[in-house]
C-alpha cells in the first residue's frame, strides 16, 4: 500500500523485531493464561480494555492505563518505533498487557505493565515474559526499567534486584522520564529467569485459538460494579 | 471458674488491604459490628471493660495508644480500656484478659478488639516488624525473620516424617477453597494442586520464599480487625442480648524458651501442647471431642504441627490425614474452615480475636453455605506468639 509521504517522514525508522513464541502458564487457580504478542489489528480491543483504567487512582493505575494507552496508539499509527506488545489471555479475555520497545539492538526500553486480573501474579508473568522477549529474542543486552507505583518497585526493583542507574542522571535516564532509572542486566537475567520466567511452548491449537479471539474483560477488580 | 462466660456478639472486617485508613476506624467498624450483633449498639455504655489486642501499630502505623482512640472512636468513655499485646497471639490473649476480667468479677461484659494495619509499609518491612519479636542478639541479630524459621522447621519436619512439598501444597488448595467461601477472607481465589504444585509452570506460579516454603505455603500480609463481646451469662446484663451465646468452655495459654534453639527438639511446640491441654482440661474435653478446628497456619506446615500437639493426629501423621482429605470441610476433623492464615489472611493482632469470631459463627450454624461444618458441639483455635513461644488455646462450645 502506498503511504503518503510525509506519513513516510513521520514514522520512525524500524528495528526488525524477532517474533515472540506464544507460550501458557497454569495459573494457581487452574485457569491457563496464554501469552503472545498482540497483532495491529487487534489495539481496538487493547484500548477497550484499557481505558476504564484511566480514571482508577488508586496504586497509579490512571497513570499507567492514560500512558499504555498512548503507547498503544503509538504502536498502531506508526509513532514510536520498535514497539512489541504482549498480552496475557485467559479462555481469550485479556488479563493484562505489557508494552515495550527497543532503541538498539542491544538496549531495550521497559514501558508498562498493567494487570487487569488481580492477585495471581498475572503481572509478574507477563514482566517476565517481556524482559524474556527482550533478551532471550531481541537480544538486548541490557533493558531499561522504572516503576510508577509502590506495587511495581517492590516487584521489579526489589524482586528482580535491578541495578540502579539513577546517579548516572543525565547520560542515563528512562524515555518515561522522572523517576529512577534501574537496569536488568543479562548477568541479572540469567540469575533471575528460572525462578521469574516459565510457559510451556508450543500452546497447543485448541488452546491457541481460543487466546487470538481477544476479548475485553467484563469485570474489574479494580472498579467495583463496573458494566461495560 | 464458677462464672458461664459467652460469646454474645462478633464483629469482621473483610481481611486484605485497608492501608488507606486509620487502624483506630478499621477496629471500630469491627467493634460496631459486634455491638450490633449483640444487640447493644446503643446500650454500648453498658460494657465494662475494653480489651485491644494489637502487635505493632507503633511500627506499623507510627500510631500508639489504640485503645484510648478506640473508644473515643466508638463515643464509649469513660469505658475503661487496655492494650494487650503478645506478638501474633496478642487476639487470643485479649481474649483470654477479657474472659479474666469476667471471671474476676471485675466485669460483667468486655469488648474485645483485634486489629493491624501491615500494609502501610513494605512486605519487606513487614516481616522485619514481626522479627522483632525474636531474640534480639541470638536470632533477629543473625538475620532470621518468621519465614526463615518456618522454612527450617518445614524443612526438618519433611526430613523426619516423610511429608513432601507436595503435601504442603495439599493444606494450600484446602485452605483456599475454604477461604474463597468467606466473605471475610483476604484471599478469594481458590488454587489447584496442578496448578501450584504439578504442573510445568508451579515452580514459578508458586515460588519459593523460604525453601521449601512457597508462596501458596505462606499466609498473605493482611490489614484487618476483629471483635467480640463477652458476657458473664449469669449477671443482670444477660438479657441486653439478642444473641444465644456461645460458650467459651476453655482458654488457656503456656509459653516455651523464646530462642528455638533452646527446645528440647525444635520440632516440638511445648507451648502448644501445654496450652491445649490446659484449654481440654478447663472445658472437661478431650481431642476426640472437638468437632473442628482454627488453627495458626501462618506457614501451612504449623497446622500439622499444632494439630499433632493438640492431639488431634499422632506426631508425624497429620500430613497423611490431609492427604486422606480428613481435615477438608466435610472431613471428619474439619481443619481451617474459615481459610485459615493462609487463605483468610494474618493481621497479626487481629488473628486471634478472627479465630474465635469463626469458632462462635461456626457454633452458631452462620456461616456461609460450602464451609458450615456439620452440627458442630466443640471448636477449637490456637494462636501462635512468637515461634511458638507463647501461645493460646480457646475452646467454644455450643450448648
């Protein structure tokens, strides 16, 4: 398809980005999360989910769902560049969605985590599962990590025992801007990734096809009595 | 003893965060409760005495002081009121100091309140609070915390008997599927064994926090209140109540060496033993009586090891009745029906007085359908202080 010139101009230059394997987690309650990277033509369905969470104050989730948001959007109309986006789907309802991107081949750029479905660790599956596509399949060396909320810091920076680049301010800052900038390391990774990271690969089909139906969720822990 | 002392009104916060709110307004919604139930809301003047049971708002919340706040929360002065605080048992002994002020003739009709805010701070800083309570040079200064203690005993207690990480696992699904039925609880989310412990994916979905211990082998950090009026049945101020009581037959409470390594084995919880056999001998009962039991399962492994010093499994057995499904709701010794620590969650002051809220609930026939153990006559609930260094046995009967 042609595309306007000065479309062409506006878009950034893009990083090949290696797909990511689907994979499946059993959740503790049973329920089987599948996470896989999210197609263009589905960001309506990303946004849907997304933007109840806008007006949510509580653990900055206004914050993180108005800049996923964007993120999103970013992605689907050529605005940021090298953006990949994953999605944790259970019986193909989204539990949560983790965006990202990478600078250089060797530096990657955690954007947001945001985790609909509540108290199954689904986020830190999904945080997971993006430094792995980071590492394992972009091949970054190192990826840029901050946290907006109490909940993110005690689950990545502690958890994950980042590296803390904040005294390297300026040479060293985040793209989200304003708060410390931590790093995972590949070292870091390595130490960490069998204890944080798991899903068994191949998905099977029945399964598979089930999750590459997205649908928004119906219910949020996080607005009581909410109807879409 | 020559009083009858009942449980006339309880009182629940739902368990889980309440970090937004003060913990003197989380305790008094709890206390309201209980008033109302007992039918003296507006006669609460009535009360003689307020007993709070609470570990560490001092650290916690950088608040002291939660009795007096509590009864100028509830417009209760000049009521007088009093703190008692024994660790992670400091419910159970407000209990026991209410049941003591009755007995006493001190007082006809005691309000007792259990409550902590845990998660105004970090998980870590959480567990650096109840450290405190251990050995100041010979533990805490070494570097160990509860689950560190729990993962050793854990650890020697599988070595000894046989029982596997898949057995602890086992107390988890129990204990969730119960808890996922209380209204009350922290935790509402039932897990399965595949999932936390046979499946591909369980050694990450459930992973360890203190080997062998794992996340689903660990109660949660948990903010909470609970509360119960107690009355001396036999005074003039019995008739105030709209509710049939239920019976506080026994409580009692013994202590061990506060460093564990100064037990004769560390598997043994003298404590326990002690205090239970004290609470059988007070309510004329024995472990063949009890119809169910609330037990202070912070780390799944103690209620195998508090249900064998209670005597309600022979030592090193306990593992194999969970196995057999005897301690599953409708099991024949029904263990845990409210979720326990681990599902309901462990606001460390409030657990105890949050046991025997349970224990009267269950007594009355009121809890919700799924975890109603059937026609019960005794309940019993341990509240664990320390590691098991100072600990409390209540039994309630249904007369």
């Amino acid at each position: 398809m042609a595309i306007d010139p000065i479309e062409a101009k506006l878009r950034p230059p893009a990083l090949p980005i290696t797909p990511y394997p689907a994979k499946m987690i059993t959740l503790a309650n049973g329920e089987i999360m599948v996470v896989r990277e999210a197609k263009r033509e589905e960001v309506g369905v990303l946004l849907g989910t997304v933007y109840p969470l806008i007006g949510v104050p509580a653990d900055y989730y206004d914050i993180v769902a108005a800049r996923m948001y964007e993120e999103l959007l970013g992605w689907y109309r050529y605005r940021t560049a090298n953006e990949f986006v994953l999605v944790g789907a259970i019986d193909g309802v989204i539990a949560g969605i983790v965006t990202s991107r990478s600078v250089s081949p060797k530096l990657g750029m955690s954007l947001h985590t945001l985790t609909i479905k509540r108290g199954l660790r689904v986020g830190a599956q999904l945080f997971a599962a993006k430094m792995e596509d980071h590492i394992e399949f972009q091949g970054a060396d190192e990826v840029w990590i901050v946290a907006e909320s109490p909940n993110g810091w005690r689950r990545w920076m502690i958890e994950y025992e980042l590296e803390d680049r904040s005294h390297l301010y300026p040479d060293v800052r985040h793209e989200l801007g304003g708060v410390p900038t931590f790093a995972l390391t590949r070292k870091l990774w390595d130490a960490v990734k069998a204890s944080k990271c798991t899903g068994v690969r191949p998905v099977p089909p029945a399964i598979l096809a089930t999750a590459s139906k997205l649908k928004m969720p119906n219910e949020y822990p996080q607005i009581p009595g909410f109807k879409r | 003893m020559s009083a009858r002392i009942g449980i006339v009104g309880v009182g629940h916060t739902r368990f889980g965060n309440s970090s937004e709110y003060d913990l003197a307004d989380v305790m008094a919604y709890a206390a309201t409760d209980a008033l109302i139930d007992a039918g003296i809301l507006e006669k609460r003047r009535e009360v003689d005495q307020v007993i709070v049971g609470n570990m560490a708002s001092g650290l916690f919340c950088n608040q002291t002081s939660v009795a007096s706040s509590l009864v100028s929360r509830m417009d209760m002065e000049p009521v007088p009121a009093e703190l008692v605080e024994n660790g992670p048992a400091s419910g159970a002994s407000a209990v026991k100091v209410g049941y003591m002020a009755i007995a006493s003739g001190m007082a006809d009709v005691a309000l007792v309140v259990g409550g902590e805010i845990m998660r105004k701070v970090s998980g870590w800083r959480a567990t650096d609070v109840v450290a405190t309570m251990l050995h100041t040079e010979a533990e805490y200064a070494m570097g160990l915390t509860l689950p560190s203690f729990g993962g050793m005993f854990a650890r020697l207690y599988m070595e000894r008997y046989g029982c596997t990480e898949r057995d602890l696992a086992l107390i988890a699904v129990k204990d969730h599927a119960n808890g996922a039925l209380n209204k009350y609880a922290h935790v509402q989310t039932p897990c399965t064994i595949e999932a936390i412990a046979d499946s591909a994916t369980a050694h990450v979905v459930n992973n360890y926090v203190a080997e062998p211990l794992r996340i689903y082998s660990t109660c949660p950090v948990t903010d909470g209140a609970a509360a119960l009026v107690l009355a001396n049945m036999d005074s003039p101020k019995a008739k105030l109540f709209k509710q049939k009581p239920v019976r506080i037959a026994g409580v009692a409470s013994a202590t061990d060496t506060h460093c564990v390594h100064n037990r004769r084995d560390p598997l043994y919880l003298d404590a326990v033993r002690i205090a239970g056999e004290k609470a059988y001998a007070m309510a004329g009962v024995g472990p063949k009586d009890i119809s169910f039991a609330e037990l202070h399962d912070a780390f799944v492994i103690l209620e195998l090891a508090i249900s064998e010093e209670l005597g309600l499994f022979e030592r090193g057995k306990a593992y194999l009745a969970v196995r057999e499904g005897a301690t599953a709701i409708n099991g024949r010794l029904p263990i845990n029906p409210s979720g326990g620590l681990k599902a309901k969650g462990h606001p460390v002051g409030a657990t105890g007085v949050s046991q025997i809220v349970e224990l009267a609930r269950q007594l009355r026939g009121e809890v919700e359908p799924g975890r109603q153990v059937k026609d019960p006559k005794y309940g019993m609930a341990v509240n664990f202080g320390g590691f098991g260094n100072n600990v409390v046995a209540t039994i309630c009967a249904k007369d």
